[in-house]
C-alpha cells in the first residue's frame, strides 16, 4: 500500500509540474489535474494517511461516488471518464476482449493495444481536445494516452506499464 501511496503522491506532483495551461496563461485557476487510483476505495482517503491526496480533495474537487459503466474493468471505465462516452461508444469493451473486425484480441498488457490508434480511435479524450486548443497535457499511466488521435498526442506521457 505504501509503493501504491507514493505513486501516486508522484503523480500528484508530476502531473502539476507539467501543468495543463495554455502557454500565455499565468493564471493556475485553469489548471486540471484528474487523478485516479485503480481500486481505491471510497473510504481509504479517511482509512490511511495519505498526506498529498488529501491535500488535493481538500483544495480541490473530489467525487463522493461513482457509478462504474459496464463492464466495471479499468481500461472501459478509465476511457469512458476521459471521453464521456459508454465503452459500447468508445470501444473498449474490457481489459481484454477480442475483436471479429481486426481478428485479433485486444490486452491491457499487450504493447500494440496500447499504442495502435485503431483501438483508441473512437471516442476524443480530453488530452486531445486540448492539444486541438493548445494546451499542454500530461497523462501518466492513463489507457488510451500512448497513441495518437488524428496525429495528435498528449504533450507528455508515460506509458501505462501494468
């Protein structure tokens, strides 16, 4: 549990180093950070320390709770909070489905899933409706942030390793 805090304590102070503002913006007010721990549970917050999370919630915005779309697996639920649509939309339909079209199966932990458009071409996340504005973007770990979408890719991104 103490490896799982301190990752994403760094990724807390990563994703604010590379800040999501325009380049001519000195202002932090428009500035997003959308964390999200796989697994976390509602209360754990409360349960364990978890200093630079709670600092987080406390200045910003958190959710009391969440319904998950179905399938209630990471790579659907994650996509779906980055583009707004249902994974039968977006087309990640699981961490692991097959797919007749393609005739071959998609994997959260198979390198060329992460990374072929054509998995991800579905559905616009947020990462890159900013790059079409000009904002910088950082994901770290994120499904779907190792491709591009229609040529365009986060600003920065560290590839989801499993």
């Amino acid at each position: 549990m103490k490896r799982f805090i301190a990752g994403a304590a760094l990724l807390t102070v990563a994703l604010g180093l590379v800040s999501c503002t325009t380049p001519d913006s000195r202002l932090r007010s428009d500035l997003l950070i959308l964390v999200s721990i796989d697994g976390f549970r509602w209360d754990y917050l409360r349960k364990y320390e978890a200093p630079a999370l709670k600092a987080l919630a406390a200045d910003g915005v958190h959710a009391r709770r969440l319904i998950p779309v179905f399938p209630s697996k990471t790579f659907p639920n994650h996509y779906t909070l980055v583009t707004g649509l249902y994974p039968a939309h977006h087309g990640i339909v699981g961490n692991w489905f097959y797919d007749p079209a393609y005739n071959e199966t998609f994997g959260m932990g198979k390198p060329s899933s992460n990374s072929e458009e054509r998995w991800w071409a579905d559905g616009e996340p947020v990462w890159i409706t900013a790059g079409k504005q000009g904002v910088r973007s950082a994901c770290f770990f994120w499904p779907g942030s190792e491709t591009t979408h229609g040529g365009i890719r986060p600003s920065f991104s560290k590839p989801f390793d499993k």
